[in-house]
C-alpha cells in the first residue's frame, strides 16, 4: 500500500506542470510510504507521476515506483495490493511474458499491454492506480470496485491532476479550496463525505469499480466496470438454499483469508472479542499461518466489567495458539493525539478513533500488514438496518407515500410540541422518507435529517448541497440493477454507502498514517460472488453463526453467545467531552447526540489551521 499522485496538462495552452507541485503533493503523503519515494516525467514534461512506497512485495529497489514497462511505453503508479497476483503471473509467463520482479506492480503493466482497460475485470484486490499509456498519449485510471482504495481528481479544464489524498491535491498548490456544499451537507446527513463529493468543489473521488480516461481532450467521464448490486442481482438470478450458507461462508471466506495473506512481511490481524476478528484469526491459521500476531485494544475504564473485551480476545488468542497483544489506551492519550488524529483524517468523519489506536499499536510491534474483521456485517446482516429498514418501509411507507403527509404533521407537532421535535427528529421523519428504500436509509443512518440541516448550516449552504448531492437518486443508483431481495438491497446500501464512506475511508487513512496496511478480507468481490445466491436466505444471526464455525476449530460458544454491549467504548466517552456533551457513559441511546456533538468538532477541525496542539 502507498500513496500516488500525478499532473497530466493536457490542454495545449495549459503550461507546463512544476516538479515542484509533483513532489509537494507526493510528500505531503509520506506517511502512506516511509519506504521510498519516486518521481517520473514524459518526455515533454506534459505529464508527471509521483510515489510513496510502502514495501510489501518485493522488498527490493527493483519494484520501486513509478514503474516502466521493458519497452518504455507504460508507467505506473499503483496503490494496493492484488491478491490474485501469483495467478496471473503464472498465466502470463505462460504466454511468454518476462517478470523482472516478484511484485504484483509489474503485472498490471503486462495485462494493460495485452487487454487494455479491459484488465481491470481480472484483478482481485483493492487498488487505485494511474497508468501512462505514450502511444495513445493518455491516461489511464482505475479504482477497485468496493473503493477500498482512494483515488481523488481534480480539473479545472486546463490540467488533470489526481493523487490518493485530497490534502495531498491542496498541499500542491494548484488546487482551489472553494467549498463544496454538497459535500458540506452530506457529512452533516451522515457523518462522512459521500462520494464522489468532497469538501471541495474541485475535487472529486473516482467512483469505486470505475475506470477514467485523460488526453488531450480531457478527462472523460468515468465507466463502470464492475457493481455490487450488480454482483447481488447476478446471485439471485441463482439462488442456492440456505442449507448452503454454512459451506459456502466457510469456502468463500477462507479463500478470501488465504488470498489476503500474500506479502513478503508478517501479516497480523486486529481482534476483539467478536465474531467477525475471531473468525479471520482462526482462517488464517486454516490458511496455513504461523506465529500470528494479534492486536487488541484495552480500556482502563472497563477493566473488570462486562464491556472489557481483553479476557475473551485472550480467550480467542490461546484457542487459536496465538501470540496477543494487549493495547490500553486512556483518555489522556486520546487527547494528546487528537490534533494528529485531526490532521492525518483527509476528510471528516465522526469515526475513526478506534482504528487510528489499534492501527498504532500495529506499528508499535512492527507490523506493516493487518487483517480486520471490517465489512462481516454488511456481507452477512449484521446489523439492526437489516431489521429496520425493510419493517419500516412495509409499515411506514404508505403513509409517508401520501403527498405532503410528513411535512404536515412535522409542521403540527413543531407548533404544538416542539420538544418532540428536536427530541425524536428521525420519528417524525418516518412519515416522510420511509417511502423509498433510500429514504429508509437515510432514517437509519442519518446523523442529521434534511429538515434539520438549516438549523446548524446557512440556509443557501443547505439548500444548494441538497440541490447538487440529489441524495435520494443517489442512494437509489446503489439499487440498480435491483439485488433481487431485502437482505441484498441492504447490504448493497450499506456497502456502497456506510462501509465505502465511512468505514474503508476511516481505515484507509488511519491505517496509512501509522505506515500499516489494513486488509479486510470480508470485502471482496469473489466471496461477494460467492454469497450472493444465498443472500436473500440470511435471517438475523445465521450469517455470523455460520462465520464463527468457519474455522476448523470453531469459535469458542462465549464469543458467539456473547450479548450486545451497545455503544460504551469509551472513545465515545471522551468525544462527549471534548464535544461538551453531557459527561457519563455514552449509551447506545445518548449515541446520536455524542455523534452530532462530536461532528462539529471534526469539521471545525479540518476547516482550521487552528489546531496544532493538544486540547486541554
């Protein structure tokens, strides 16, 4: 995993790009590659690329980036890992292609000389990389289909630039900071940026599962190659029973675990006391690892009750023979890394904490490699929005589908008991938005609903980011083709909206700042091909049974037996105060408020240079 970037000025008029910016954006990301760093240019200087390495594969110079093909026509700038490398290499080499190193890199140059944008139909892996093709004078651009990977743009009709950060595009200079409002009104609606907006109006995210062409012409618009509701309706047009579920979850995830495991470093994994971290543990040694290594997080303020997570992952530790590693982190440390949490977030997000401490512990024990449980579940219905969403729909929506209904009762009750109001927002909303799938997600996701957003932003602010997000239309391009049943509507949601957002976005670079590469093999498209003929047979708690007796020595009965503990890890404790939230537990019903309190405190953080110290 590194970081990339480049300039491509592709109009002739357009001057010619300076090294200078090349390299300011590559080093503002030097956390995401402590291991090297590289620079190349065409010819002409029209086009530029730049590289952070972090080492994984092929720890020699040879493999270091931007990488040329043997015949100098293709350079590349790759970030990510492809799993499936070592099959392709065989196939390749079958076919007399030549390999000067062992990393997955120079693959990427061979397929695109064979098959062309056609390639990326045969990667599995998470990966954003820019190609340089000089017989066609263009670039090529690519991201993986869960977007596990970041890749960010920005054109301003003169010259293309991109790079895996969007404060790595500002810190080169040349990149306009004018706000975006749609994305200043989607991290109000839910706690993270949606893409492809940014908080800046000049920077885009490539979409997940697209593909982009630049030359002289331009930037054209970015194609699909891939959906996960596509992958969802492809199953259901095949359903299997859910007698199936037990094999095809021990299957699809243990070959997903193997997969994960290619490096030439240790690979460690992230374990709490739940399912989804202990069963990657027991895979991976299914898969054939030794001495694995596994990170938890301790809390002094838990130490003894029921929330403490220690004693079971211990339990996990041992049962899978194990080495453990046992983190505590105080509130005390929490604040004194606040600012640099702050800085190393490239886009706001309400979440994040957690990852950025265990993602620290990782690089304390010298690990550059890390499995997590991320994405269990979405796969497999984890969560309430399974319930929910799809009950609210069937006994909210026709009520909410009754024009103007929600609006008039909201407007009644605002005058008669505006307690309520500002108590039970999303109640109300129920009879508003439960009347599309999206706005059923939005219910349940939400941090702020429409309604509210003029309340805590400028009314033209909000009225213009709600013009230019299109929420609803967007969240319903996430059901095209239609996933073929409850189950799988929502878990394309959930993935394509929460999981990609928020959840990869946050271990993406809370991760990378600490020089750690998280892999999350429950997000993957062959175990989601895999799954998705039984997708729509999953009833709550079936998927994750089935996961804990994945490995061959099935999860001790105290991890999947274990009750919920709702929202009491103390980070959310600590927000609430520096938030100014009212002090004590945070509950999974004070949750939301902490939430909203906590939201304004990130954004007024990364909209200011003014932090540059710990909070006090």
């Amino acid at each position: 995993m590194c970081g990339l970037n480049g300039i491509f000025a592709y109009h002739p008029a357009a001057g010619a790009p300076k090294e200078s910016e090349l390299l300011a954006t590559r080093d503002a990301m030097q956390a995401r590659g402590p291991d090297g760093s590289g620079a190349w240019w065409t010819e002409d200087r029209r086009c530029g690329l730049g590289h952070r390495r972090l080492a994984i594969l092929d720890l020699s110079d040879r493999a270091s980036q931007p990488m040329t093909s043997a015949d100098g026509s293709l350079v590349v700038a790759f970030n990510g890992e492809i799993y499936n490398f070592p099959d392709l290499r065989a196939e390749l080499e079958a076919q007399g292609v030549q390999f000067y190193t062992t990393c997955d890199t120079e693959a990427l140059l061979h397929l695109y000389a064979r098959d062309g944008a056609a390639m990326v139909g045969q990667l599995r892996g998470m990966f954003a990389f820019a190609i340089w093709d000089s017989r066609r004078r263009g670039l090529f651009l690519a991201r993986d289909s869960y977007g596990i990977k970041p890749l960010y743009t920005a054109d301003d009709g003169w010259t293309f630039r991109f790079a895996s950060q969007v404060k790595a595009l500002i810190a080169g200079g040349h990149v306009s900071r004018d706000p975006e409002p749609a994305g200043i009104v989607g991290y109000h609606l839910f706690g993270s940026v949606p893409e492809p907006f940014t908080l800046h109006r000049e920077v885009r995210a490539l979409p997940a599962g697209h593909t982009q062409w630049v030359d002289a012409g331009g930037p054209r618009e970015p194609k699909p190659f891939v959906s996960i509701a596509a992958l969802l309706a492809e199953g259901a047009r095949q359903p299997s029973p859910a007698a199936d579920l037990p094999h095809r979850v021990r299957a699809g995830v243990l070959d997903s675990v193997r997969a994960h495991l290619l490096a030439d470093v240790e690979v460690g994994v992230f374990l709490s006391a739940g399912v989804d971290s202990g069963a990657m543990l027991g895979l991976m040694r299914d898969a054939g690892q030794r001495d694995i290594r596994a990170i938890t997080l301790g809390f002094a303020e838990f130490r003894g009750s029921a929330e403490d997570e220690v004693p079971l992952a211990t339990r996990v530790a041992r049962h899978y023979a194990a080495g453990h590693i046992v983190r505590t982190v105080s509130e005390r440390e929490f604040r004194q890394d606040l600012p640099a949490i702050l800085d190393a977030m490239d886009q706001p997000s309400i979440d994040g904490v957690n990852t950025w401490f265990v993602a620290k512990a990782a690089k304390e024990a010298g690990l550059k490699v890390a499995l997590s449980g991320l994405g269990g579940d979405e796969l497999l219905a984890g969560y309430p929005s399974f319930v929910d969403i799809p009950r609210w729909k069937r006994r909210y929506g026709p009520f909410a589908a009754i024009p103007g209904l929600g609006w008039a009762v909201r407007r009644a009750i605002r005058a008669l008991a505006p307690g309520m109001v500002r108590s039970r927002p999303k109640g109300l909303g129920l009879l508003e938005h439960s009347d599309t799938w999206a706005g059923a997600y939005l219910l349940r996701r939400g941090l702020f609903l429409p309604a509210e957003l003029t309340q805590i932003l400028d009314a033209e602010i909000a009225r213009e980011g709600l013009r230019r997000l299109q929420l609803k239309r967007r969240l319903n391009a996430n059901l095209l083709p239609d996933p073929g049943s409850d189950v799988a509507r929502v878990c394309a949601l959930e993935s394509a909206f929460y999981m990609q957002n928020q959840l990869l976005r946050d271990a993406d670079w809370a991760g990378m700042a600490h020089g750690l590469e998280i892999r999350v093999p429950l997000v993957d498209t062959r175990l989601l091909q895999t799954m998705a003929p039984v997708m729509g047979t999953l009833v709550p708690g079936a998927g994750k049974a089935a996961l804990a007796k994945a490995p061959a020595t099935p999860l001790p009965a105290e991890i999947v037996n274990r009750a919920k503990t709702g929202f009491t890890v103390p980070t959310g404790a600590w927000m609430a105060n520096v938030a100014g939230s009212p002090a004590g537990t945070v509950t999974a019903k004070s949750k939301g408020l902490v939430s909203r309190n906590w939201s304004h405190v990130v954004l007024s953080a990364l909209t200011s240079p003014r932090i540059a110290a710990p909070l006090q």
